[in-house]
C-alpha cells in the first residue's frame, strides 16, 4: 500500500521530477528563472517541454491545455492533443518549447473591461514557470498567464506576479540597508482557509435558486439552526469523512498542502486548510480546491455550495486570507522573536504594513466586493466592512511606546500552563490573541486578512497587500537611503508614521455599534457597505497613481476591472432577481393558491354540516392575502429588473439594481418565507431549510 509521501506530488512536474530529467545546465537555468526570476531561452524551453512531454506520456496524458485565470473569477482551459502528423500517415507525439510558452485564446470572448473590442480577437497565454505544472485526468495542465494583443493584462496572475516581484524589489532595498546581502529574493506566502458548505444532490436538484445562483433566494429558518454549537468542530459524519479523505488524496496528487479539516459554525457547513506556500502557487493551488471539491462532492452523491450566503439566518463562508512575507533564506520578515521591541526590521516591516492598510483601506475593501459577499461583510458571523488592524497587546505596547517615544517594559507571559492545572504541559503562548471581529488581524507571524468571500479568487487580495506595501516600503526606501545617520532617521520613520497612521489599529470588538461610529465619526475610516458603495473608489487618482508607480496595472487596466466587477454585480443580481420571479410565478404562487383554495372547499364543507372551521378561515384568508401581496411585490420586482436593463451607464446601472431590483427581492422574499411558514408541508413545492441543512447525514 502506497504511503502519503510515496504518491504526494505524483502527478506534478516538480523540484523533483525536474532534477531527475533535466540536465543539469537546463536544471540551473531553469531554477535561475524560478528563484531570481532571471530570462528563460528558448533551447531551455525546449528541453523541458520535451521532459514534460515524456513524464505526461508515462502518466497517461494525451493531451495539453495552457490553464488560465480571466477576469471571470474562475479557470479556463484549451485542451491541444500531442498529436502531430508523420507524414505515413500515422501520428507522432509532439511537444516544443514554443507551444510550451505561448498559447492563444480568444481575447474578446472573455470580460476585458474595454481593454479588447469584440473584432479585437488575439489574447495569448505564456507559461509561468513559478507555478509546477500538473496532470488531472488525460490532460497535462500548464499554468499560465493571459495578456491581450497589446500587452495588457486580461486576468488575475499576471498582476500577481508583478505585484509579488514589486514588492520583492523594494524589499530588497530595505533589507540591504540592514545589511543582509544574501538575500536574494523576498518572497509572500499565502495560506487561503477555505470554508463551505455540504449538501445531499436529491435536494440540491429541487432548488432551482441553489443550480441558477449557487445560493437559496427563499426559504423560512428551521426549528434548529447553528444556536446550540454544536456542529463546530463536532464529531464528522462519515459520509462527509469519506468525503474529505479523497479530496485529501486528490489534493495530494497534486502537490496541494491539505491540512486541516473540521466543522464549521452552520450545520453542514465546513473548512480546509492548506499549509503556507508562495503567494502565486496558493492562488493556483486554492482554484484547484474550489474545482476539486466539486467534482468530489459530486462522487459522494454530494454538493459542494461556495458562495458566500447560501442560506439567510445561518453563518454564511468566508476564506481567511494569511499571509506572510519571507527571504529566500527562511526568514520571516513578520516574525517578532521574543524581543519585539528590539526586533528593529520586524518593527520596519510591521509599520509598513500599518500604513499601507491606512493609505489603501478602501483598496482592501474593494478587493473582497462582489454581490455575494454583500451579504456576509458586516454581519455578526463575519468581519465589518470597515478595515482595521488588530495587533494584540504585546505588539499595541510596542508600538505605543515608539510612537510616545517612552522606553518598553513588557510584563507579557510568554508560557502558560491551561487552567494552571499540573498534569498539563506548559506551551508557549503567542503574542496576541485572535480577534474574530477583526478584519485583519496580526496572528503572530502573518496577517490573517478575514474578509475574502468563500468563491473568490484569493488574487485579488493579495495584489493589493502585495502593492500597498510594495508603495509603501519604496516611500521608506527612499526616505531611508538618502539618510546622513540611518539610524537616527529610522528612528523618527517609525515614529513618524506610527503616529500618522494609528487609527487603523483597532484591539477592540467590531461586531459594536459605538466601533462604527468611532471609525467614521472620529477616526475617518472609510466604511463601504456594498459592492455598488465600494468598486468606483477604484478609480481614485491615488489609487491608481499607487498601480502604476509598483508597475501591478496601468490606468487602462485598473478601469477596466472596475467596469468589469460593477457589470458583474449587476448581472449577478438580474440572474437571481429573474430566478425568483420564475420561481414565484411557476411554483409558489400555485402551491400557495392550491392550498388556499383546498382550505376554501374543506371550510365550505364543514360549514355545511355544522363543523366549527375558525383555524382553516383564518388560514385561507392569510394564505390568500399573501397571494395578492407576493404577486403585486413580484410585478413590482419584474419591472425594476425591466428599469435597471435600460441603463448603459454600469456605475448608474449598480446603484439602480442596489436599490430597486436587490431591495425589491428582499421584501419580496419576505413574503414567500412567510407563505411557506402557513403553506402545508404537501403544498410546499421544493426543500425546506431544514430539509437541505441536515441532508447529510
């Protein structure tokens, strides 16, 4: 029987794969590429396209496709055959380091945000060697990244990789200052936990809203939710065990680091967790996840819902973002050690961080905006949408004294023995707390940035962290090169910015009304609270003076995803608003009449033999009154959808849906929830909450 280390990784070109069968000359070249980012020849492309051609043969690969991440949010993918002709009228199997490289889609058919004009079809897909290429089914899977014609970015990697190499760069500059010559590359990592939820297919297929929209438009909360606690972390059922343990061998193939697993907080809801590795390759290795945990889902009779809020009245799914910065020789740029206070580039770096949160806290917000998160932010299962840092006490008391310019005393226990009871061990305790309230939340080593919603692309979050603090440490750079006594004018750097920057650290509780108020009230924190409130900020001239100056996205590029992230809330919107007037017209306005007028013939038939009726009169007229109020509130509801249509204007046409068409839905579920509290159980025409939530079982 085969051990995890025997198979983990075996169906990846990687470290080892490539040592074993490349030459050692295109072995080195090739690492040069991926751990210097240094050029890569054409002769170099050659030989591994064809080594990578020979190791897909072996493992029953027949074809290749050059796999991409547009501006959709998901993958896309090509599949090509190795075949080529032999001239006697047989095939060979072929594969040059040219078709390696470069790849061709058409540019038009996928959002561009104006950056492509229909008749503008050409988009190419060049290889990222930084990200190991894989094998899934009979296809050998390329990562790659997607321009237009022009040069222009068309998807989410490409302003990644500029992004981690923009803040490799001026890293590199402040750690040379520090002395550190060895370093040769600075690094992000990322680990994306990712949450979701379980469902049994016989009544997933019975939910139209559940197949159209990935979430549930209607239905009434059931006598039991999430109140008692206890499915977080409880015991697992073995269908979902079963579950989890070939998602776990089919991540393993892959190279992908699953860890961790366990309930969630909503019944049928639950959680994985990777191990940390380099920021481009979490985002590869999190969309394989998300892919992955569909398809296997589906093989346990099972499926695997990732929106955000697929269920009102229960804790929706959220992907905690950590992330970390580290040197090519196993340093942790955000590691405090046990002295903090002494820990001087810590302190740099930290800082860094704080103001780049500051300065860019609407670019945070704008990262995790889409219509599905809407419902989430805000609530009391998930961060505020205002941005904050948690730092915990010991780091808050550091920083506190720099910014006074007071000497450091700390009084902070670093081990404890739980419950001081003996028999337990002593470990040592982190050097702060966890603030589930916090949006982004220092946790020792890393910032665990809380916000992300369960189906995004962790991309996008990281492009911005990456190219905030990439702007941030080259405005210290500059300030710090130029320096007579760097010492001294590091000295003042810190304080100076801390002082500027400490009102977007926040220890406290941010599920309180008086934190809302502080934040915009006294501290000015921008507060966002939907999708339509926070994409055009995008488009604010220091934000996009912020991209072009890294080199992450020109101006072209940065309003070209505003357009495309608006469109796609609004279209996002008229989908499910179409599926409720649908489903109200087609299925809950007949159940409710069939049962309206079956209570009206029981009562007339009591009535006549003298049978008290007063429950089934009361019933009927309230069933009957909501018919009129749900058929009047979906009319209304069709005509916002008909208003918002018209409008070409994608910032004017957000707000309409935001305030017609989304609002409009909300009050007309209302009423369908109510009519399928008072409907009986034989009339109601698709799954309950309670039906769906414990499914599985």
């Amino acid at each position: 029987m085969k051990t995890i280390p025997d198979y983990f990784g075996s169906m990846v070109f990687d470290d080892r794969v490539m040592r074993e069968r490349l030459a050692p000359e295109v072995y080195a070249t090739l690492r040069r590429t991926i751990d210097e980012n240094a050029k890569l020849d054409v002769s170099c492309a050659n030989a591994v396209a064809e080594a990578m051609k020979v190791w897909a043969l072996e493992h029953g690969a027949t074809h290749f496709t050059h796999w991409f991440q547009p501006l959709t949010g998901i993958t896309a993918e090509k599949h090509e055959s190795f075949i080529s002709p032999s001239g006697d009228g047989g095939v060979i199997m072929d594969f040059s380091g040219k078709e390696l490289i470069k790849g061709e889609s058409d540019a038009s058919s996928f959002p561009s945000g104006g950056l492509r004009a229909t008749f503008e079809a050409r988009g190419y897909t060049t290889w990222d060697p930084t990200s190991y290429a894989f094998i899934k089914g009979t296809t050998l899977y390329i990562p790659t990244a997607f321009s237009a014609y022009s040069g222009e970015a068309l998807d989410m990697k490409m302003p990644l990789l500029r992004s981690m190499e923009a803040l490799n760069r001026q890293a590199l500059r402040i750690l040379r200052l520090f002395g550190n010559e060895d370093v040769k590359m600075v690094r992000t990592s990322v680990g994306a936990e990712q949450e979701y939820f379980l469902i049994d297919c016989g009544v997933y297929e019975k939910r139209r809203d559940l197949i159209y929209t990935g979430r549930t438009l209607f239905g009434a909360e059931p006598p039991k939710g999430q109140e008692l606690s206890n499915h977080y972390e409880g015991s697992i059922k073995p269908r979902v065990e079963a579950f989890m343990r070939e998602l776990d061998e089919e991540l393993w193939k892959l190279g992908i680091l699953a860890k961790t697993e366990h309930n969630e907080a909503a019944p049928a809801q639950h959680e994985l967790a990777p191990v940390y590795t380099t920021t481009n390759i979490a985002c590869d290795h999190n969309q394989i996840m998300m892919e992955m945990m569909k398809t296997v889902a589906k093989r346990h009779g099972m499926v695997c819902l990732l929106h955000e809020k697929p269920f009102k009245g229960v804790n929706g799914s959220g992907k905690h973002n950590n992330w970390s910065v580290s040197t090519d020789t196993g340093v942790n740029l955000l590691s405090p050690g046990s002295t903090p206070h002494e820990n001087v580039q810590f302190l740099l770096f930290l800082t860094a961080v704080i103001q780049a949160v500051d300065d860019y806290q609407d670019l945070l917000r704008i990262s995790v905006a889409k219509a599905g998160n809407d419902h989430r932010l805000g609530q009391m299962e998930a961060p505020p949408a205002i941005i904050s840092i948690f730092l915990g006490d010991e780091i808050t008391h550091v920083i506190e004294a720099i910014e006074n310019d007071t000497p450091y005393s700390s009084e902070i226990l670093h081990s404890m023995r739980p419950g001081g009871i003996r028999v337990l061990p002593k470990f040592r305790r982190d050097t702060t707390d966890r603030n589930r309230t916090s949006p982004f939340a220092f946790t020792g080593n890393k910032f665990e940035f809380r916000s992300v919603g369960s189906s995004d692309s962790v991309a996008s979050p990281n492009i911005v962290l990456n190219s905030a603090v990439a702007d941030t440490l080259r405005k210290f750079a500059d300030r710090l090169e130029g320096a007579e006594n760097f010492e001294h004018e590091l000295h003042l750097l810190l304080r100076d910015t801390i002082r500027a920057h400490t009102r977007i650290i926040f220890n406290g509780n941010g599920y309180g009304e008086e934190w809302i108020r502080e934040a915009t009230e006294v501290r000015g924190l921008c507060r966002y609270n939907t999708t339509p409130d926070a994409l055009p900020h995008m488009l604010d001239e220091k934000n996009i003076r912020m991209y072009e100056s890294v080199g992450v996205y020109t101006e072209n590029e940065v309003r070209s995803r505003c357009e495309i992230r608006l469109d796609n809330y609004c279209k996002t919107i008229a989908i499910e608003a179409n599926t409720m007037i649908d489903m109200v017209r087609r299925e809950i306005l007949p159940a409710v009449e069939t049962a309206s007028l079956e209570l009206a013939r029981s009562t007339r038939e009591k009535e006549m033999v003298g049978i008290p009726n007063d429950y089934e009169k009361k019933l009927s007229a309230k069933l009957s009154a909501l018919l009129r109020t749900i058929s009047d509130k979906t009319d209304l509801l069709e005509e916002g959808v008909r208003e918002s249509s018209g409008i070409s204007d994608v910032m004017e046409k957000s707000r309409v849906v935001r305030d017609k068409v989304f609002s409009e839905m909300l009050l007309l579920r209302e009423d369908c929830d109510e009519a399928e509290r008072y409907t009986p159980k034989k009339y109601w025409p698709f799954p309950t909450y309670g039906e769906i939530l414990f499914s599985v079982q």
